[in-house]
C-alpha cells in the first residue's frame, strides 16, 4: 500500500469518527431510556492506520490468498483423552491428516491454514458466549496446550485463526454479573433499559431481556447480552483481548464474528457506520500488534454490504452469496446462479480479498443441502477450491458427512473410520454421530482415489501448484449449454480453463467462447484434472476463443481443468 494510500485510509477513519461524535445526545445510554445513536466515544487507543505492510505472496498479493483454510469445531474434531469431547491435543494428533508439512507426501488433505470455532472459556458447547477471554475452555486443555498447537501447526506449514466474538459475552460473564448490580461500576458495559423498547432481533425474537426491574440488549438470546461498544473501557479491554492472543498466543489472525452488529443505532441493528467506525479502530489495533494478522469478519448479509467492510475494516470476510449461488447451481444443475453471483463478487471485491466457502457451523451441510448427491458435492468442492476466494472448508466435508439443523446435528463428531465411536473418541462421544459415519469416514476414502476425499485432496493439490489457482485474475466464458459452467484463471505467464458439467447427464453439444482474453496466439492445452483427450482452441486476434470444446463428451456433473499454455 502506498504512504498516499495509506494517509487517505488514515484521514476516512478519522473522518469517520468525527462524524460518528457529531450527535450531541448523551455519550452513553442511560439507564431510562435507550438514546437514539448516542456518541460512538473516542476509542482510547485511536492509532494511526498500520505503516506495516502485510507480506505478500504469490501475484503480489497478501500472504492469505496461498492459504487453503480448514474450519474446525475442536469439541467435535478428535478425543484424546476419553471423555467423549474433542479437545486440542486431539487436534494435534491429527495435525498430520491435515497437512503433515512434507510436500512429498499425497496422504495429507494439504490445507495450510486452520479456523478455531471459539475456544475460550463458555458454558456452551459451541462457545460462542465466553466467560473469560484469556483462558482455553477446560473441556480442550490449557493455555500452554494451546501455545503447542500453535508451535505443531506452523511447524506443518499451517497458519492458525481463532474466533473472536466481539458482540456479546456469556450472562454468566463476570462482567456482566457485575454489570446487572445498578449503579456497579461496569453497569455501563452493558447496554440497558427501564422499559424494553420492543425491537426484536432480525430473526424476529425479543432483543430485550427482563434483569430485575429493567431489559438489558442481548441480539442473539438472553444467555448472550451485547457489549457496549460506546463505552470506551469496553473497546479498550477488548483490544487488550485481541493483544493477547496475537502476542502470548501466537495466532495468526481472528475469525470475528457477528461483526455487523456490533454497534446498534437506535433501532438500526446491523452495519451501522457506528459499527464500521469501530472496526477501523480495531483494525489499527490489530495490525499495529500484528502486520501480518489476518482479520476475518463474518458480515453474513449481501454482497453490497459485505464489501464496505474490505480493506480497512477487516482484510477479507465470508461471500455467503457466491456460496449459497454454488450450491443453487449444483443443485439446479445451471449455471446461472453461480455465474451471477461470481460476475457481481468480482466486480465488488479487491482482488480476490473475500473468504470462499460452500457451508459453515451454521448452515446445513452440503450432502443435506443436495440431498446426497455425492457427484454434486464433487462439483461444489471444484468451484470452491478453483475460486479466487481464500477457500475455506467445513470439517467433514470432505468426506461428504451428512448433518442438518438443529445446530448440535451440524456439528457432529469428525467421521474418521467405521468403528463404533468414527475414531472419535475412547469413551461416549459428547453429541451422537451421524448414522453416515459407517461409510462416510476418512479410513474408509483415504486409498480409493474415486472418493470425494481424494477429489479434495487433489484440488488442493492443484491449488498448491498452480499459482494462477490461487493468484491468478479470472474471467468467465461463455458457454451455450446451461450446466456447463466455465471460467479462466490465469497469471502473465499461465492460463487455466476450468470446465465444469453441472448436469447429472453427460454433453456433448456444447462449445466454450471468450470474446477477449489473456491468451497468446497458439497455445497447447493439457489435463490437469478431468479424463478424456483434451484439445487446444484457435486463439483470436483478441487472446479469446470461439466454438471452443476441450473435451468431446463432458462426462455427468465432471470436473475438467486444462493448461493452455504457449
Ligand atoms: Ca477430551
């Protein structure tokens, strides 16, 4: 980023809060009423915006964009101990199945990134309200257990994230204990009121919860008051948190969660300019500790909105409208969806600074979602790991485990053999396995290179190899049968052609155009994934190609990638 660069982002967060103080209601809300926008508070550590530059990798771009990240539910993840509940040195004994850090070796998945779902102190299963910020939950281990899988990971090669979440605490908080007394000193760490002002949360639920003779806001569930971010104390402590795992823990960037609603506008509840002014503040803070942290936002809303966030806010944050688009067209089996969905993400985005990602810890998995097909899993896993996108894969799916809501059924044990317990645990495992872990599990896949978890395996093999995969610009072609689907990566240097048949039934009828593309007069084409003979297209005047077909049968929902190289 150049120093200009670098002073206009500087002067846009500063200008940005002196908007946000330009309210002249009360600096914080009062215990009567719930003020409408009160003053966002300076933040006590506003720092300038980060001289440091991030290191870049392949194509320039931030070290991220090599990254193949794996999101992982430790509690669910492996047993080392018995107990029936995953914990960190269960994870570090399958740190090998992940990426065993030998490029020589194919057994290994080869991911070179992992994404803790939240593993500070919480009374929840998920962890998702925490109780103490600076301790790992019992259940996984302890602080020094932690710091070893970090020193495990990165000797493999694999960057490690944690959950942050921002938002809310756990009501077992003892702040928020402290906070319920009235008139205690951390009262205003949280955000209450006498009367409930009757909104609810987005999802239609009471936003309020009766303390007492007054509400407090907690968004997502009572067990879970929102923090009050115009306290200054409140941003303050939590930078501190955030310091903390940075410099003692040694991670290498956050997951933050539910990051669009962090600070509230009278009944606005999601991506204010209070809560975008916040996060420049925390984006300083995290980059002054950290140059090279990488800060994930979960904004989980539309494209538009996502992207005001990129940049200066956080470095890349979750496309769930390109994922939802994937598995609508995998589903539909046409391509419509998904060439919309990406035309509009790479109009929208920095290049290729946003997260890619089929589901999550909150969604339905994908075998549910397409009601088992396990060929249209294939495809998905093809346009997730050929997308510009840092990839971000869901534990299990890989092996095409199966889980639908409620939450505790998408979380289930990690499906590792056939055996009574998938390999999970010596004891009782803490959330009953699916009945798919029979056949679906990594020792049942691991040599059969047909499986889905060699399909995985190879394209992340791919991915690895080819820097236009994960660097590279790209540009969709035009094709004239619906579930065909196909797009170019490429670099100054090298070309990729991505093919891949949506459909349950084999075509043949069909030809690939690009009006003006990235190719050189001649160039040859070969297979890098896909079976069949492949062909060259006759390059345009324009580096394009017309009445192009690769293959002359595109074999039932198959996925083809072609070099084309001079
Ligand atoms: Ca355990």
């Amino acid at each position: 980023m150049s120093d200009r660069r670098l002073f206009l982002v500087g002067l846009a967060g500063i200008i940005g809060l002196l908007l946000a103080g330009c309210s002249t209601a009360p600096a914080q809300p009062t215990t009567d009423d719930l003020a409408p926008a009160p003053a966002l508070q300076p933040t006590p550590t506003l720092l300038p915006a980060p001289q440091a530059t991030v290191t870049t990798g392949t194509g320039g771009l931030p070290w991220w964009n090599d990254r193949i990240f794996y999101e992982v539910f430790v509690r669910s993840f492996s047993d080392s101990d018995g107990d029936g509940i995953g914990d960190l040195q269960g994870l570090i004994d399958k740190l090998d199945y992940l990426n065993d850090g030998d490029p020589a070796t194919g057994d290994d998945l080869g991911v070179t990134g992992i994404w803790l779902m939240p593993v500070a102190q919480s009374p929840s299963y998920h962890g998702y309200d925490v109780i103490d910020y600076r301790q790992i939950e019992a259940d996984y281990g302890t602080n020094e257990d932690f710091k070893r899988l970090v020193e495990e990971a990165h000797r493999r090669g694999i960057a490690v994230i944690v959950d942050l979440v921002l938002n809310h605490t756990s009501s077992e908080h003892p702040w928020f204990l402290e906070a319920s007394e009235a008139g205690s000193e951390r009262e205003n760490w949280y955000i209450w009121a006498g009367e409930p002002p009757f909104v609810n949360g987005p999802w239609g639920a009471p936003a309020w919860h009766k303390d007492g003779d007054r509400y407090y806001y907690g968004l997502f569930w009572e067990g879970m008051p929102d923090l009050n971010y115009r306290h200054g104390a409140v941003t303050e402590e939590m930078y501190d948190v955030a310091e903390f795992w940075l410099d003692e823990m040694g991670v290498d960037g956050f997951r933050l969660d539910a990051i669009q609603h962090l600070v509230e506008e009278g009944e606005v509840q999601a991506n204010t300019p209070s809560t975008r002014a916040w996060l420049e503040g925390f984006y300083r803070l995290a980059h002054s500790t950290a140059s090279d942290a990488l800060l994930l936002g979960e904004v989980w809303t539309e494209t538009g909105e996502v992207v005001k966030y990129i940049g200066d806010k956080v470095d890349v944050a979750f496309e769930f409208d390109l994922a939802g688009a994937i598995l609508e067209s995998v589903w539909r089996e046409n391509r419509a969806a998904v060439q919309a969905a990406q035309q509009q993400v790479l109009d929208a985005y920095p290049q290729g600074q946003y997260a890619a990602f089929l589901t999550n810890h909150d969604q339905d998995r994908v075998m549910n979602q397409l009601r088992d097909d396990l060929e249209g899993a294939r495809a998905a896993a093809t346009l997730l790991l050929t997308n510009p996108g840092v990839p971000f894969v869901y534990y299990g799916e890989e092996v095409g485990m199966r889980g639908a809501k409620p939450d505790p059924r998408i979380r289930t044990p990690m499906q590792w053999d056939g055996s009574e317990t998938a390999g999970f645990t010596a004891g009782t495992p803490w959330e009953k396995l699916d009945p798919s872990y029979e056949t679906r599990n990594v020792a049942a896949q691991q040599g059969d290179p047909g499986s889905l978890l060699s399909h995985y395996r190879q394209l992340i093999r791919l991915r690895q190899e080819q820097p236009a995969l994960r660097a590279g610009d790209m540009v969709l072609v035009d094709s004239d049968a619906q579930p065909v689907y196909a797009f170019l990566r490429f670099t100054g240097d090298e070309a990729l052609l991505v093919v891949v048949n949506l459909s349950s039934e084999p075509v043949e009828e069909y030809a690939l155009a690009l009006g003006q593309g990235p190719l050189t007069s001649a160039v040859s084409a070969a297979l890098l994934l896909g079976q069949g003979e492949v062909s060259a297209p006759t390059v345009n005047a324009q580096g394009g190609f017309e009445g192009y077909r690769p293959l002359p049968v595109l074999p039932p929902r198959s996925s083809t990638i072609v070099r084309l190289a001079p």
